[in-house]
C-alpha cells in the first residue's frame, strides 16, 4: 500500500518553516506576502496549515521556501527540527 504520511504528517518541511519564519520576525501573513510577490501564490491559511504540518508541500513550492529564507532546500526537510 502506498504510504505518503509519516506519523500523520503531511510534510516534513512545517516546523523548519515555522522556526525560519520566526527567525526573520514575520508573520505568516508577511511570509504569505514575500511568497506572493515571488510569484508564488500562497495564502495566511497555506502557511498555516503547512507549519501545522496538515498540508501537502510541493518541490516547487520548497525551492520557494528555500529561497525567501536564503537557505539549501535541504535544510527544509530536515525532520529533526522540532
């Protein structure tokens, strides 16, 4: 059986997303703006359900991630975060 979620999570990415945004002192709502005028259109809600670890992350969304936090994509999916 194909299995996509671990331990009930959608992504791995959440909390190292969290804490980045946190580090750089923004909102979800601020971090949802950078994202949008990137190109990527992403919502308050989206960044929400994301560090909730509830919603799907895609790679290009990822690449996204990694680059309004100026960071390797791969420390994105470092599931040791938390």
């Amino acid at each position: 059986m194909y299995k996509n979620k671990i331990d009930n999570m959608n992504n791995l990415s959440g909390i190292a997303i969290r804490n980045l945004r946190i580090e750089k002192g923004w909102s979800q709502r601020e971090l949802a703006d950078a994202l949008q005028l990137l190109g990527l259109d992403l919502d308050k809600n989206a960044i929400q359900r994301i560090e909730a670890r509830k919603r799907f992350v895609t790679d290009i969304e990822l690449t996204y991630f990694a680059k309004i936090f100026e960071v390797d994509y791969s420390v994105l999916l470092d599931s040791q975060t938390e």
